[in-house]
C-alpha cells in the first residue's frame, strides 16, 4: 500500500495547478461572466388589517337578513317549505355569536357620554395603560360615566333583535297548525333522516358570511354618529335591520327614547361586559391592538352554549318528526323562537319589585384609573 505524507500531497497538488495554468487556452473563448443575480422585488405593503368587529358583523348581518325573507316568505307546496328549512339551518351558531356582539359592542360605542369619557380617561392614563385595565376587569368599561348608559343601548338592541327573531318563529309555529288542514304538509315527510342530514351540514359548511357591498359601509358606525335611542332606523335602533335593505335607508321622525327600565340576565353578564369593552376599544382605536385580546372578547360562553343547545334541540325536533307539518313546527319553535331567545333575553324588561336594573351601578369619580393602577 503506497502511504502519502502530507509534504507528498501538497508537492502533487502544486504540480497539478501549474499544469492546469500551462495549457493553451482555446481561442475565442473568454471567462463566463459571474451569475447575475436579479434584485429582489420589493414588497408589497401588507394590506391593512381589517377592524375586527367590522370583520365580525357581517354575518350576523347576513342572518337577521335571512330573518327578513322568512318574515316574508309564504309556503303553500312541500317546496316551499324545503326552502324556509335550507335557510333557517345554514347558519354558523359560532359566526352568529361573533357578529352579535360586535353589533352590541358598535350599538355601545354610540353613548355620547360613554364616548366621551372613554376618551379622557384614555388620554389621562395613557391608552396603554388604559387598554390593560379594560382587559384585565371586563366590568371596568362599564363603571365609566356613560357605561351604564352604553349598556343599556347594547340591551336594548339585543331584545328587540331577539324578539324580531322570535316573532317569526311564531309564525312558523303557527303556520303548522294551519298546514295540518294541507293535504301535501299532513303526508308523512319522505327521506326524514336524509333531510336532518343536509340541514346539518347546511349549518357546518355556512362559514363567514357577508352582505351584498352596498350595504357593508352601514355596518361599522364611527362612535357617537348615530342615535339608535331617538331614531329606531339607525344602527343599534329597533328596527334598523328592518330598513337595513333599503336604498336610501328609512328615515324616520325623531321619537323619544323607550322609558322602560332593562336589566341584563344574571346569566349573560359575561356577554354585556364583553359588548362595553369593546365599544371602549374601538372608541380610542384599539381593537386591534394585541394587547387589547379582541378575538378572546368575540366569544361568550353563555351565549355560545345556548345557540348550540337551540341547534341540537332543533335537530332532535326534526328527528322525531313524522309528518310535513311538524318539520315547520320544528322550524318556528327551535330554529327560530329558541335562538331569537337566545339573543332577546340578555336583557330583561324590569317591572315594579324586580331587581336592580343595570344602570344601578355606583358613579365612579372623573377620570377614573383603569383596574390595573387602582390602589
């Protein structure tokens, strides 16, 4: 075996370079030039982000414009009724609940006082400062001057929104009865288990979903530019998704505010908390802030667990049902008046001897410190 010493393979290596140098070159050829790398394109600057509750309304839009056709729509064939079931099941209990706050939270956000004090305390203490109390004491927003008054906007909306929805579930309801004199709707409902099926996956393939592009710039207020209290038309107002559709939009004579006292359901505090904290977040711009946990306020346990609980026991309605007739049952009493109660009953008409209403809250002193600097 012939070994190499490291003297050898440097020796041999310094042979082969200078025999490489001595070759002739071959004529005409020159030296490849270096690869010429072409420069990088500039990026595009990344669209803004979009305002997450203007993200979020849309499809709670979207269903209250479903609530619309179904008010108006008549059923006379086994057709007819398909077609009010298709459009009552394809709704994202989850996507519903995100777009229902963020109206509350914009129907909030039209306190001039609440607006108002928002941003002073704001400026005062700094917004990050600010924000992190909102964040960290989701009562915190409430307890500003105004937020007792912002509350009452976001429940006001809520139960008429709720009871809009609920009434056509009357409807519905109330239409089966009469169906029952209907020689198609009183014949036994052929393939029921395959009909349950696709009002299920109506409902897990419905997803976000929007408005027609004409109506999106009546979806995201700017805070305080609308009355919902004195003209029932705007946004927040009792009968804003009545008009919603209407080109130019309905307006109305100014009317008094209602007088009646509403309080919130002890079991939805957590979503009236969340609605005024994000009216206080997008009041100084901060909603889409991290720190500011927007995406965490845009869901409410109790909320969410009552639409779902509405699906499920629509679901079982349908299952158990025989005839034509009872699938508008089901439709009317658990589509419909189960998950407009879900909505109306946030907040609660208070009469004599009920309890404290939401406006009770003690006057906190002006400006007040967020929860995080409190001594």
């Amino acid at each position: 075996m012939r070994i190499w010493t490291a003297a050898m393979l440097g020796l041999a290596l310094g042979l082969a370079a200078t025999a490489a140098e001595a070759q002739p070159k071959a004529k005409g050829r020159t030296p490849a030039p270096p690869p010429v790398t072409a420069p990088a394109a500039p990026a595009s600057p990344a669209a803004p982000a979009a305002e997450p509750l203007g993200a979020a309304i849309p499809s709670y839009a979207a269903f209250q414009s479903d609530i619309t056709d179904l008010q108006l729509q008549s059923v006379n064939t086994a057709e007819d009724l398909e077609a009010v079931l298709n459009r009552a099941a394809a709704q994202n209990r989850a996507a519903v609940m995100r777009g229902w706050l963020a109206y509350g939270a914009l129907t909030a956000a039209q306190s001039p006082q609440f607006v108002a004090e928002v941003r002073k305390v704001a400026a005062h203490y700094g917004q990050a400062r600010f924000v992190r109390g909102l964040t960290l004491d989701g009562s915190y927003a409430q307890s500003l001057a105004g937020g007792q008054d912002a509350a009452r906007l976001a429940l006001l909306a809520a139960r008429a929104d709720g009871e809009r929805i609920y009434t056509v579930g009357e409807r519905y309801k109330e239409m089966a009865y009469g169906l029952q004199n209907q020689r198609w709707a009183k014949q036994v409902a052929p393939q029921q288990p395959a009909r349950v099926q696709r009002l299920r996956t109506l409902a897990a393939d419905a997803g976000f979903r929007n408005v027609a592009p004409e109506y999106g710039p009546r979806l995201l207020p700017a805070a305080a530019s609308v009355s919902p209290g004195s003209d029932p038309s705007q946004f927040g107002g009792r009968t804003f998704w009545d008009a919603f559709r209407t080109t130019p939009p309905v307006v109305v004579a100014q009317i008094a505010a209602p007088t009646y006292t509403i309080r919130v359901n002890s079991d939805r505090v957590g979503a009236l908390n969340r609605m005024t904290t994000l009216a206080a977040l997008y009041i100084v711009g901060a909603t889409q802030d991290p720190a500011a946990q927007t995406e965490r306020l845009l869901s409410e346990d109790s909320t969410k667990n009552c639409l779902e609980l509405a699906q499920v026991q629509f679901y079982q309605c349908m299952s158990a049902a025989r005839f034509r007739y009872e699938n508008a049952f089901c439709l009317g009493e658990h589509a419909l008046k189960d998950m407009g109660a879900c909505i109306r009953d946030a907040g609660l008409v208070d009469t004599a001897g009920m309890s404290t209403p939401v406006a009770a809250l003690p006057p906190a002193p002006s400006p007040t410190a967020p929860a995080t600097q409190r001594k």
